[in-house]
C-alpha cells in the first residue's frame, strides 16, 4: 500500500482516508504591544493544544493570548492532540513597529477661536486614518492629516490624535489647547509726537467686526468708532484737540456670524511726559 503526505496551508493528509486540518486565526493587529488572540479552528476534536508563540510555549486550551514586544518575523505553531496523535500547524507572522503620534497647533490670523491642527507623526508604514477629537463635545472627527476648526466659546480643551497606519497599528497623542478671546488692549499711550507708543490700538481677534467707546472720568464720550480688525485713537477729541492726561474709561464691543461677544471694559491712561507736539 501506498501513502502519500502532503502538508499545505494547514491541511494535513495521511493515510489514503485519514483527513486532518489544523489551523487556526488570529484577532487583532499584528503589532508590537498589541494584545493578539490565537484561535484555533482546526477540524480535528482535540483534547490537548500547545501554542509556540515567540519564544513561549503555552499549554493552554483551544486559544491563547500573547503580545510581542519587539517587531519582526515570527513562526507560530499550534500543536494539538486527536486521538492519541499530534498534529501541527505552524506560520510566518509579521510584528510591526507602531506609528508615533504627534501634531501641532497654531492660531489662525484674526481668528481667536480657530486653531489649525497638523499631523506631524512619524511612522516607517504608511499612515492611512486619522481621528481628530477637539474636545469640545461635538463629536467632530475629520480623516485629514490637516485640520482647522473653529471653537464657540473660549476655555481650555483636550484635544486628542489617533492615527493608524496601513496594518492596523494605531497611536494617539492628547494635547491641551488653550482658546481665548483676544482683545489686544494697552492699558497706557503717550500721544506726545515721538513717535513712541503714540496711539491707542486695539486689535480684536476672530471677529467679523467691532466698536469701540471711550469715556473720560465724567462720563463724557471722547471717541467712538466701529472697525475691523483694528481701531486706532490718537487721543484727540472729534474737534481735533489733544484729550487732557488721566483715565479713560473703554468699552468694546465684537460680533461675528455666529454671536455677539460679551462687551470688554478697561481703562487706559494717557500720559505726555515730556514732550508734547500738536
């Protein structure tokens, strides 16, 4: 009698009518850290399995759990007991390396509450997904290495990056980003003609438009004006006089699309020193 043996992914035939097929499938990404299931789904009704996984063995029942630490090529076999007899499979795995997540945040020109978000991770695969989470409830996720987004109120929020590479390995990064409303306001100008912090500039950033008033200690309106962007007071009454020195009293007011922000006070003071042209 003849027997032939032949051994191919998986399949094991003996015999001329004995039938085996050990195999088995795993469950996660082939990752370094990442935590793997190895099942077994052979044909054969086993009563032992024995897994060699790296350089393990575990004697365990029809799964195992194992995680690789380093990336590299590894053989894993399966070796289970059928009727007395032993049967094995064994193959060729790949570990990878895990992408490294990392990104960057930069404010927008005139745009207080916009923050730009770009993906600078760094990975030897191919980075195929990522998932922005701006922390701020919305549930926004954008699939874009490059993200610009635009927050309602200021705060502090914790934004967060997960990235996956073409074998599934993932890496996330979280970030507090800070938003505030920026009023750029000085608190003291001298329009004395030196050329020296001689005008009160107020700049507001992330609005479509803003005004501005301002008061002297008795209540009397001495400037007004709406703007964009920019507002600048020499310190001159609407007549073309030089306002005396002391304390202002400001109130300044911004709207976009979206609201009306809440009115920003403050004093400033005007102060000549020595020189003082007209």
């Amino acid at each position: 009698m003849r027997y032939l043996l032949i051994i191919t992914c998986g399949l094991l035939l003996l015999g001329t009518n004995i039938f085996a097929q050990v195999n088995f499938e795993i469950k996660g990404s082939l990752c370094v850290d990442n935590q793997l299931v190895f099942i077994d789904n052979s044909s054969l009704t086993a009563t032992a399995w024995e897994w060699v996984l790296g350089t393990d063995k575990l004697t365990t029942a029809d799964s195992a759990v194992y995680t690789f630490d380093t990336p590299g090529k590894y053989i894993v076999s399966l070796t289970l007991t059928s009727g007395g007899k032993d049967y094995s499979y064994s193959r060729t795995i790949e570990i990878h390396e895990n992408p490294t997540c990392d990104f960057t945040v930069d404010t927008v020109f005139w745009s207080s509450f916009t923050r730009i978000f770009t993906d600078n991770s760094t990975s030897i695969n191919t980075i195929t997904y990522f998932l922005w989470d701006f922390g701020d409830g919305t549930g926004v996720s954008l699939d874009t290495s490059k993200a610009e987004y635009k927050y309602n109120t200021e705060g502090e929020y914790n934004v967060k990056l997960e990235i996956t590479d073409e074998y599934g390995c993932i890496d996330s990064l979280s970030q507090t980003v800070s938003v505030d409303d920026i009023y750029r306001v000085p608190n003291v100008f001298t329009p004395n003609g030196d050329n020296k912090n001689d005008d009160f500039i107020v700049t507001v950033n992330g609005v479509d438009k803003f005004s501005i008033e301002i008061y002297s200690r008795w209540g009397n309106l001495v400037f007004s004006r709406e703007g964009v962007n920019q507002i600048i007071w020499d310190g001159r009454l609407p007549e073309g006089s030089k306002v005396t020195p002391g304390t202002y009293f400001y109130v300044i007011t911004a709207s976009d699309s979206q609201k009306t922000y809440k009115p920003k006070t403050g004093f400033v003071m005007v102060f000549y020193g020595k020189n003082s042209n007209d």
